[in-house]
C-alpha cells in the first residue's frame, strides 16, 4: 500500500455481499462480454444503474460453503455461494452447477425466489457447487452516507454453455444484456446508462484484457484487498480516489461526477 493511501477499514455494519463478472466470447471476435443487469429504478441502492449479477450473502450461504469445502474460511466460501446463487435468482444462469441439468433450471429459481434454501436443494439433489471456478479479484466497501454500505467482494467465472434464454428477476431488474467491457464503458459515456463508481472502476480494469483467460491472469497478480474510497483535494478540485497497486488503471474519479449508490 503507498504511503499516500488511507488504512483501509471495514465500516461498522457493512453488509456481507458478493458479484459475480461472467465472461463469454464474443461472435465477432473482440472482447469478451460480460453479463450485465439494469436495476429496477424502484430500489433504494443503485437504482436504475447498471451493474453486474450478485446480492447480499444469505445465512444459508455460510452452510453451503460448510458443506461444499470451505469451512476454513466460511466468508470468502458464503460469498462464492452467494455469488452463485444470486446470479440463478437474478438472471436464470447456473453457473458453478455442473450437475443441474438445462430442463430444471427454471424450477431450481423459482424454489430459491420462492424461499427455498439453497442448501436443502443441494441436499436433495444430491449435488455440489464448483466454488473453486470462481476467480476472486477484489473486495470493495464503499462507505457514502448516501447509500447502503455493501462489503462486496468480486469474482470472475467463464460463462456456461446454456440454451435457454434469460430474463431477469423483475422486482429487483429490468433489462439484462451481454456486452463487452469497453462498449459498457462507451454506452456510459454517451448518457445511455449509468453506473455507480465500483462499477467503473471495475468495467475499466477488465477493459485491459480481451478476455476471461487474461483476465484470470492479470486477476493473480494482484492482492484482493479491502478498496474503501476516501476523498482527496487536489488542484484541480475535490477527487473520489482509490488505492494504486491493485491492478486499476483509473484510480480517481472528480467528485462531482462520481455516482456513488
């Protein structure tokens, strides 16, 4: 960490939360897209923003990640859960669930939507999750009074193969879309969406890699360490900064144009 970098904290009463980055290559040849949701504009976080799949991590994610291999470090395994069971919910794709088969997808969400707990599905199924797949690359914890405080740790997975068409979870959603890093970035710059700071941070740091195989490369290089953005005055005005050696190559953002939640 530079000398120039705040402690990085973990606020009081941050909520456990994780996304997930799904890659997928793209038929004309370029970049990798990416999975991509709009919330619903009636939410109290992020509304109308775009972001990627994920949520809040469940007491039931903490039992599936007891029961799937990750006892030793029930957070990092409750969030790869969560991570994988909030995309299902959120856009209808298993990801990590090699043994749900395509025809039963929809029937898995719907008893997840309807208050199923994950972990009695996996019981009945007799089945596991591949939480071993998913690549962690960060852990951010935001902390504007504005908004929620979500400590949302972040991982990227290659998409699965899937035939079925997905839709999003329309209380929480309303539209889903696959595109690449760089033409997310682009349709924010012209106004056509929004994003919330994490977001871009994130969308310009995958924007370096074509891919998801390079991406898991660069990812390695770097510690998944807590990214808690402070305000910093320059010259040149009020600026929403973050640490420089995780990997980022944006790390300050004017305050005044910052969209934080």
């Amino acid at each position: 960490m530079s000398d120039d970098t705040p402690p990085q904290t973990l606020p009081d009463g941050a909520i456990p939360a994780a996304t997930l980055v799904i890659m997928r290559p793209a038929a004309n040849g370029g970049a990798d897209e990416i999975l991509m949701v709009k919330r619903a504009t009636t939410m109290a976080f992020a509304a109308g923003a775009v972001v990627f799949p994920g949520g809040r991590v469940d007491p039931d994610d903490y039992e599936v990640a007891r029961r799937h291999g990750f006892s030793a470090d029930e957070a990092e395994g409750a969030a790869r859960v969560a991570a994988l069971r909030e995309t299902l919910e959120e856009t209808g794709l298993a990801v990590g669930w090699p043994g749900l088969a395509e025809p039963d997808v929809a029937e898995v969400r719907r008893a997840l939507l309807g208050g199923t707990f994950l972990s009695d599905i996996l019981a009945a199924r007799d089945e596991a999750l591949l939480l071993g797949t998913l690549v962690p690359f960060a852990r951010w914890c935001p902390n504007f009074k504005e908004a929620r405080t979500f400590d949302t740790r972040f991982y990227a997975v290659a998409a699965p193969a899937h035939r079925h068409e997905l839709t999003v979870e329309e209380a929480e959603h309303s539209h889903i879309f696959w595109s690449s890093a760089p033409d997310t970035l682009a349709l924010a710059d012209r106004g056509d969406v929004s994003v919330i700071f994490p977001t871009r941070r994130n969308l310009e740091r995958l924007a370096q890699q074509p891919d998801f195989a390079h991406f898991s490369s660069h990812a390695r290089q770097f510690p998944v360490e807590l990214v808690t953005p402070w305000i910093e005055e320059r010259d040149d005005g009020t600026h929403l900064c973050i640490p420089g050696h995780l990997g980022y190559p944006v790390t300050s953002e004017p305050f005044a144009r910052v969209r934080r939640g």
